[in-house]
C-alpha cells in the first residue's frame, strides 16, 4: 500500500513539471476598449472579450476561458468556427 502511494505521489511531482503558464510575458492582453469592432462583430456568442489577447506565437486573438476544473486559453473564433487571427496563416 505504501508503495502506491510512492508511485502516486511520485506521478504527481513529474506531471506538475508539464504545466505550462497560461500566458506567456510577450502577450499582452488587448485592453477591452480597443479591441476592433470587427473582431468584436465577428465573435462568436458566448466568448468572453474582456480578456483577450494576441498570441506571438500565431498572430491569433485568444480569449480566457474560466472553466469549472481549470481556467485557460481558447482561441477566439467566429460563427462557423473559425480563427480569428491578425495575420493569414
């Protein structure tokens, strides 16, 4: 029994080392107000737009999303579905 609990501790301690931080220092967070009416019109309902941000990495606008298990970042995407992204990929 105690050996389980070794071998579950043990996971826990290697798999916290996966985590990675929800945002990264070089993406900053588009200020509310200026977001671009555009992207707001083009937004699918339910996404929240007070904190949103344009990742580096894609060019893309991300949202937050606070779920009820964890809270991270989902892209921005419009009706059907799509990306809403500042450059074409």
């Amino acid at each position: 029994m105690k050996s389980l609990a070794v071998i579950g501790l043990s996971a826990c301690v290697v798999l916290a080392g996966c985590v990675e931080p929800i945002a990264n220092s070089r993406d900053k967070p588009v200020d509310a107000a200026r977001l671009p009416d555009d992207v707001r019109a083009m937004a699918a309902p339910g996404q929240d737009l007070s904190e949103v941000r344009i990742l580096a990495e894609d060019g893309c606008y991300w949202y937050r999303y606070a779920g009820p298990v964890e809270t991270t970042l989902l892209p921005l995407r419009t009706q059907d579905g799509r990306p809403i992204c500042t450059r074409a990929q």
